[in-house]
C-alpha cells in the first residue's frame, strides 16, 4: 500500500506501549480460559479474536463475561517508545496513515449525507490495557470499545497475524484497522443500538445479529478499501492480503484449528467465505448502501 508519512503522528493516536517493551515472543491465547476446558478456547477465540465489538454498541455477546475469563496483567506504564530507537517506529507510522485516512474518507461521506462524523481513537498498548469497557489483555486481540469511542490494537497481534494465521502483508493489517473503525462507523448511525436493542427482544437470534453486525463491517472496510483503489493507494497484491485476513479470521477457520471441527451454530463473526464475500461486496462499488447485511439472508 502506498502511503505518504506525515510529519507528525495523527492527533487521534495515543500510543500507550511502555518504552521497556515486551519480553513475550507472541500473542497467545490463554489455555485456562473457562475452567481449562477446550470448550472454553473456542468460545474465547472466536467471540474475541480480532474484530470483537467490545462494549455497549456489541451484539452477539457479554463483553464483560469474556474479559472477566482472560488473565489480566497491569496496564502499561511509563513513557512510549523513541521513535529513534522504536524498532516498530515504521508500523506505528503505517497505523498513524491509515487511522486517519480511513477516518477522512468516512468523514467526508458523512459530510455528503449531512451528517457529521465524530472520530474514534485509536490506543496502541502492550500486553495489557484498560478501556471504558474494562481491563484487557492481549488475547482479546484487536478490539472497538463504544464506550469510549476507541479501537485497542497489541502490535504484536499483526505479526501473530502473519506467523500463525497466515496473513501477511500491510493491507492485512490495514483490513483490521479499517473492520474496528467499521464498528465505530455502526455506532455512530445507530446499527449498533438497534443490535443491542433486537439481541434484548430476541435472544435466541443473538448469534445471527452478530454475525450480521461483523459482516457488515467488513463491508464497510471493503468500502474504504475501494476508495484506496480509486486514489492509486493499492498496490499490487494488497487486494489479496485484505481478503486473506479476512478469511484467517472465520469462525469456521478458527474452529477448525482449535477442535478439527466447525459448528456453525456458535459463530459469532462468519465463515471465512463469508466475510471475504462481504469485504469484496464493499470494495466492488464503494457503496455503504451495499452494506445491508441485516436484509440478506446468510
């Protein structure tokens, strides 16, 4: 992905690393979750591992029970990194040019239907972080907090998802950046209340609003990701690294490395056929219009 590094980093970025680093080798999930059962993993993996709406505007889940099962560990503390002697000075910089490339476009499409966008933030931590949705450790994996209005990522996640997901690339990583903003995007129009208020009125579809509400941010960073294409951003093989995180990241695929079988029944984001379907949907057209998963049947 071509990018332009600005002078300085976005003023929506708040980088809470600590400056010692992390001493861990990668970001892994914990095996005690649930009483230790492999019951237990799978529901951790596939409510929370990347993309989980944590927080008031979330279907399809209690984040509080999920964070209350994960081991926590102080928050970073101290100053970030010198980014002179930061070796992830180069990825910072990466995420600092999406974020507010992402958010300029949805701003101006919000601008074109007279509304106003109201931009998240976006925190960088290590090992483990505290949100308005509560304390967190890495396993949760990148994650949206309603609450406060702001995307958490671990670092160490996007190299997870190159190593053990088989996802490389910067526009993988872009893809997560621009699925958590998606969920902000719900927020603000009011797709995350209505989930909510539906999940209230009818718990037995929880599961399916979920994944409705995943999906539908996939297309919408598929929207953005046709908007990259439109301005000569992608490069070639970006396109394939976005379609290839969101298949890592399919219920059907986590499922299947965790126990050798899938159970459709439990999905709470989509299939990995299903959310590229629904990424390329927003990138075929750059239309949100053609983001209404809630209309489709799955």
């Amino acid at each position: 992905m071509k990018i332009s590094l600005p002078r300085r980093r976005s003023g929506n970025l708040d980088d809470q690393r600590s400056a010692g680093g992390s001493t861990r080798s990668g970001v892994g999930l914990p095996m005690g979750v649930a009483g230790g059962g492999i019951g237990g993993l799978i529901l951790v993996i596939v409510l929370t591992l990347l993309s989980g709406q944590l927080g008031g505007g979330g279907g399809g889940f209690d984040p509080g029970s999920v964070l209350q099962q994960l081991p926590q560990a102080p928050a970073a503390v101290g100053e970030p990194p010198d980014p002179a002697t930061d070796p992830d000075a180069g990825l910072v910089d990466f995420v600092s040019f999406v974020l507010d490339d992402i958010q300029d476009f949805w701003e101006a499409q919000f601008q074109q239907g007279e509304s106003t966008y109201d931009p998240a933030r976006l925190v960088l931590f290590t090992d483990a972080t505290r949100s308005g949705c509560g304390s967190a450790s890495s396993a949760v994996g990148p994650f949206y907090c309603s609450a406060d209005e702001t995307v958490y990522i671990d670092l160490e996640f996007f190299r997870e998802l190159s190593r053990r997901f088989g996802a490389p690339g910067d526009f993988a990583q872009a893809y997560v950046i621009a699925h958590e903003l998606g969920h902000h995007v719900q927020f603000l129009t009011g797709v995350s209340d209505s989930v909510r208020s539906e999940t209230a009125r009818n718990p037995d579809q929880e599961n399916e609003l979920s994944v409705k509400q995943e999906l539908q941010a996939d297309c919408l960073a598929g929207v953005w990701a046709f908007s990259t294409y439109e301005r000569g951003l992608l490069e070639e093989g970006d396109l394939e690294e976005g379609f290839g995180a969101a298949a890592a990241v399919g219920d059907d695929r986590l499922q299947k490395q965790a126990t050798g079988r899938t159970n459709p029944e439990t999905w709470t984001h989509g299939s990995s056929e299903q959310r590229v379907e629904w990424f390329n949907r927003g990138y075929e057209n750059g239309d949100a219009g053609d983001c209404n998963t809630f209309s489709s049947d799955l």
